[in-house]
C-alpha cells in the first residue's frame, strides 16, 4: 500500500508535465483515471516502442486507467461530472478558457465537490498577457531566459537547443508539490483548492543561483563569466582524445589543490582562486591537457583522486554505468517494457514493480 492510497485522481492531462506529475502519484498507489479524447494522448504515438507501447507514453502513465470520453458530446460530460463527485484530485493542461468552455473550470467542479483539489498546469498561467500565447518547453526556456545561458559558455553567446525539457519538469513537480500540499491542507480545513501552476512561473526560480545581479535588477550573466555557465576552470567541460569529454563539477578551491598537485601545476592555483571570467590561463592549460589522452584514460587516472569529476557519457553508457544497476533505476515490468525506478523511495517499501501501462479506453 502506497502513501497515497485511497487518494483518486482525474488526470485529463496530455504529454508530459501532467502526466509525470500524476504517474509519480499512481506510484505511491493513487488510483489514476487517466481522461483521453477518442484519439488518445498524442504520447502514445511517439516512438520509439517497447512491448507495444511508446516508451515515452509508458515510463509517464503506467499504473492508471484509461477512459475516453468525448467532453463535448452529453454522454463524455455526464460521465466526467458523475468522477468529480468522489474525487480527491482534478488534472488539466489546456489552454486557459477551455474547460470553461467545456463547463469543467474550477467553480464549476468545486460546485459538485467542494473537498477537491484542482490544479491547472499551463505555459504562462491561466491570466495575463501570455496566458494564450502557445508554447511548449523550449518556447518557456527562451522566454524565462534559460536559453540565453545554454551556450559553449565561450562568449559568442548562441543559444543551442537544450538537452532537457526543463520547463515541463519544473510544472510537473511544482504541481505535485502544490496539490500534495493542497492535500494536507484539506485535512486540516476540510475544503479543496485551486492550483494556476505554470511552467514560466516554476522554471523561474531555478535560476537563482546563475542569475542573481538581474534578479536584483542588474545585467543578465553571460555564460563566460558565470561560475556555473563556463566561466570557471573546474566546472568546465573538455574535450579529449578521440572525440570524447570529460566534465569537472566542483569549484571548490580543494579539488584544485588535488588536481593541479596531481598535474605538477601548483603555480595555476592563483586562476582557480580568481573570479569567474578572469580564468583563462586554467582553462587553457586544462583544454591542453585533457586532449591529451582518451576519455577512458581520464578516467582511470581521476579514480583515486579526490575531485569533483566524471566522464561524458550519452544515455546507452549511462543506463549500462553499475549505478544504475546497484540502485535498482532501469526495472522491466511484466510485459518486459522498460522503466525508469522512482526516485522517491521509503525506507520500508518493498522493492518497487512497475505496473502495467494501460490501453487506450482499458481499466
């Protein structure tokens, strides 16, 4: 039996921040009514497919119900309202104005069930002058200027598509936080609540660390003189031998110490003490260096040595790493699709079987 037991969840969510949020919840034993149109959640199609699904549809919806309705005929919304009398939780990721249109908004569902939890995950919130604007992750990055900083950190400054749909994340666990704490609060007051989650607004914070003089009303960083962006000599990536990298992950003054003992290159600590921007020599010396030998090589040589350090490896190596292995993260399910563990682990839970993935229109 899962934390969330006995908690009933109407998931009329599609692609991917929704359903992420919601399948972590099935995780920890939600029932999960997954609401589709007749076509289904255009993640079904995406390929590539394992054990007759899309893996991507899979690793997101496994463990709820699958029920399609048509909303806008009488039968789809009789039986949608008939769900929202007994449920905990109401899912949505239209555009704002649509389930006012199809007479499921908040006041009206409140109306049928005022212990509800609502939540409403969108680009740009549900009012305000981008709140129509469509969008999806990229479009949210470049907005909430992510983009400007996922560059080569060389100072040209020209933004590359990024490699994780960090917007769409970002909505996904703010809206299982806010309803989860909507949740506790229900308990407490008895009433449910409504929840504008959108993804601008919860991507937003995680720049804080990379974006405080404009956070305070200054100049926008730029990656080469940004100590997390490139501008840093040991939070860096380089290139090595044979077409590979290597990435250093630590600024901390210590790994220098080890590293540049290790290299015989004491006379370069001065450059990783200096601000970011003004490390120059380091990082050439470094580039030098590491297209010396085979990223392989790099490796075992860092093995004993204390520094923040680690190989670039695409996703085939990484899910082959013994890592993922020692901590049980890649598990097939019965029909032998694969999935990603959950992350959220309890310390008396019993070792975590991916359920099955539902068919279109299938309990």
């Amino acid at each position: 039996m899962g934390k969330l037991s006995g908690i009933t969840v109407l998931d009329l969510s599609q692609f991917l921040p929704g359903p992420m949020m919601t399948v972590m919840m099935a995780d920890q034993g939600a029932r999960v009514i997954k609401v589709e149109p007749p076509t289904g959640d255009p993640a079904r199609e995406q390929a590539p497919f394992e054990a007759g699904h899309s893996v991507w549809f899979a690793n997101l919806n496994r463990g709820k119900e699958s029920l399609v309705l048509d909303l806008k005929g009488v039968a789809g919304k009789a039986r949608l309202t008939e769900l929202c009398r007994s449920a905990d939780v109401f899912v949505e990721s239209f555009r704002p104005g649509v389930m006012r249109r199809l007479g499921f908004d908040y006041d009206t569902v409140r109306a049928l069930n005022p212990r509800i939890v609502y939540c409403s995950i969108s680009a740009f919130g549900q009012e305000g002058a981008l709140a129509h604007h469509p969008a999806h992750d990229m479009a949210v990055q470049a907005m909430a200027g992510f983009l400007s900083v996922n560059d080569a950190g060389d100072g040209v400054g020209a933004p590359v598509v990024p490699g994780a749909p960090s917007a769409d994340m970002a909505a996904g666990l703010t809206a299982l936080s806010a309803v989860l704490m909507a949740l506790v609060g229900r308990e407490r007051n008895g009433a449910g609540d409504y929840i504008d989650c959108a993804m601008f607004d919860s991507l937003l914070p995680w720049c804080a660390h990379i974006a405080g003089s404009a956070i305070a009303g200054g100049a926008s960083p730029v990656s080469s003189h940004q100590r997390s962006l490139g501008g840093a000599a040991l939070y860096q990536v380089y290139a090595t031998r044979g077409g590979g990298h290597i990435a250093l992950g630590g600024r901390e003054i210590k790994f220098a110490r080890v590293l540049l003992g290790a290299l015989g290159r004491d006379d370069l600590l001065p450059y990783a003490e200096a601000p970011a921007g003004k490390q120059g020599p380091l990082i050439a010396f470094l580039r030098e260096t590491f297209a010396t030998r085979t990223r392989d090589e790099w490796t075992a040589w860092f093995a004993d040595k204390d520094v923040a350090f680690a190989p670039v490896l695409d996703f085939r190596e990484a899910f082959n790493a013994p890592v993922v292995a020692e901590r049980g993260l890649i598990v097939a399910g019965a029909d032998g699709g694969h999935h990603i563990a959950p992350p959220i682990r309890f310390a008396n839970e019993p070792q975590w079987i991916p359920a099955s993935v539902p068919d279109l229109a299938q309990p």
